[in-house]
C-alpha cells in the first residue's frame, strides 16, 4: 500500500522533475558551450591576422610593388634650344605694350615683333625645331613662313623673299634655311631689306628676343 501510494506522489510530481532535468541539461549544454569557446579563443592555431595593403595615392607600397618586368618609358621631349633667324642689327624692337614710330605709314602703332636688317638674300633660319604650319602671301607682311614648336610656341619669319625653302608639313629642325632676306611688307618697305620675327606662346605674343633667350 506504501509502494502505491509513492507511486502516486511521483505520478503527480513528474511534470516538475522533468522540467528541472531539462533545466539542468540545458545549464551543463551552456557551461560546455562556453568552455569550448574560451578554449578556441585561447588556442593560437585557430587566430587569423588580417592585414590590409598599404596602397597610397603616391604609388604602389612593399605591398603592391610595382611590375619589374615592364620597361619605363624615357621622358624624350627635349627643352627647345632657340637659334637666331639670321644675323643682323635690330632696327625696329617689339612694342606691344607701348606704340612705336613706323617710318612707312609716319604714324604711331604697336609692333609685335623684331624687324632685323640683313643684306636681300641673306639664308633665313629656324629658330627652333618644329613643323611648317603655313606658307602665304600676307597683304600687309609680305611673303611669310610660319612654324610650330613644342610648348605652344609659333614663329612667324615675313618680309622674306618669295622663293622659299620649305613646304606645309614638312618637319624642320633649328638651323634649317627655310628661305631668304627680302623686302615684301609694305608695311615695313622704309626699313629696307629685313627679316620680320614675331613669336606667340599658347596664342599669346612675346617678345621674340625673350624666346631666342630660352636656349
């Protein structure tokens, strides 16, 4: 009778032996959890070091060198060395900034280049390499030969004789003759037999002895 009655007294209490053996298995499955987690942490074999690549604006690091294998390009473009055109005094100097007595038309003007005397037929030279932009007839300049060079710089040789020595394209270097003394700009006939030399620099005048300085 006493067996029974135990049986029944454990019958109504199972439910809450259950829960508590639940209870327990779940405190020994964390503590299990949590040792084996502290373990890992502590276990060198499994730590990862992440590194990120040193990549600046200013070029590749020790961690992204660059390509041994591919050849550096030479930096081939050369300063200009300017020559004077041709040999002679200058009589009329450049005035862009102030006028200047022009003995053909007896008045008062700007003047954007270099008027220099030689002898008609005197070798006209490139000041600097470059290529013959144009060759014509200009109304007032006579017969003019105009050049460009690296840096934005164009030469411009009138009054010269109207044979000339070069053609539209053609690649010339400083020294090259490319036509001769004369005297073909009305507007500079006073002066005589001369060359006319004026420069521009990105669309701008200077003064061509400024230019023929740079070499």
């Amino acid at each position: 009778m006493r067996n029974n009655k135990f049986l029944d007294s454990l019958k109504g209490k199972g439910y809450y032996i259950a829960l508590g053996l639940c209870a327990v298995a779940i405190g020994i499955s964390g503590y299990l959890y949590y040792q084996n987690t502290n373990n890992e942490a502590d276990d060198p074999k499994i730590q990862v070091s992440v590194t990120t690549p040193n990549i600046t604006e200013d070029g590749p690091s020790a961690t992204n060198p660059p390509d041994a294998t591919k050849p550096q390009q030479p930096d081939t473009k050369l300063p200009l060395k300017p020559t004077r055109p041709v040999s002679g005094d200058t009589v009329a100097g450049y005035a862009m900034e102030a006028l200047q007595y022009n003995q053909t038309t007896r008045d008062w003007r700007v003047h954007n280049g270099i008027d220099i005397a030689a002898q008609a037929g005197t070798e006209v030279l490139a000041a600097a390499d470059g290529t013959v932009y144009t060759v014509f007839e200009d109304d007032t300049m006579g017969t003019t030969v105009v050049l460009r060079h690296d840096g934005g710089y164009v030469t411009k040789y009138a009054s010269l004789d109207k044979a000339v020595s070069v053609t539209v394209g053609q690649h010339v270097t400083s020294g090259t003759v490319i036509g001769k003394v004369g005297n073909t700009a009305l507007l500079e006939t006073a002066i005589g037999d001369h060359l006319h030399f004026s420069v521009t620099c990105d669309g701008k005048s200077i003064d061509p002895e400024a230019f023929l300085n740079l070499s």
